[in-house]
C-alpha cells in the first residue's frame, strides 16, 4: 500500500515537471494572448452578469387605478 502510495506521488511529480518545461517552451503569439485575457475575464465574471432567461421571471408590480 505505501509503494503505491510513493509510486503515484512519484508519477505526479514527473508529470508536473515534465508539463512545466513543456509549457516554458512554450510561446504564444499576442492575439492568442489577448483572446485568453478576454475569455478569462468572461469566465471570472459569468456569475454576475445576468441571465437572459432571468429576464422572463420579472414581474411588473400591479397598476395603481386610482389614476
């Protein structure tokens, strides 16, 4: 049980390493760049913009009619 353990956190390091020099070399071109910055953003904020289909569940409060 504990070599499976060392061998999965051992597998998990490798992966991690091997992921960061991959991503160092890694470059990207500056529209790319930009369309990420814009797509986080979009995500970030996804839970405060409204819904449209928050916008049918509006109810209009009752019509005086002593006008």
């Amino acid at each position: 049980m504990m070599l499976r353990f060392w061998l999965v956190c051992f597998g998990i390091l490798f992966a991690m390493v091997e992921l960061w020099g991959w991503l160092q070399e890694l470059t990207l071109s500056f529209p790319l760049c930009i369309l990420g910055g814009i797509v986080l953003a979009i995500v970030s904020n996804l839970k405060f913009s409204p819904l449209p289909s928050s916008a049918t569940h509006l109810t209009l409060p009752p019509q005086r009619s002593d006008q």
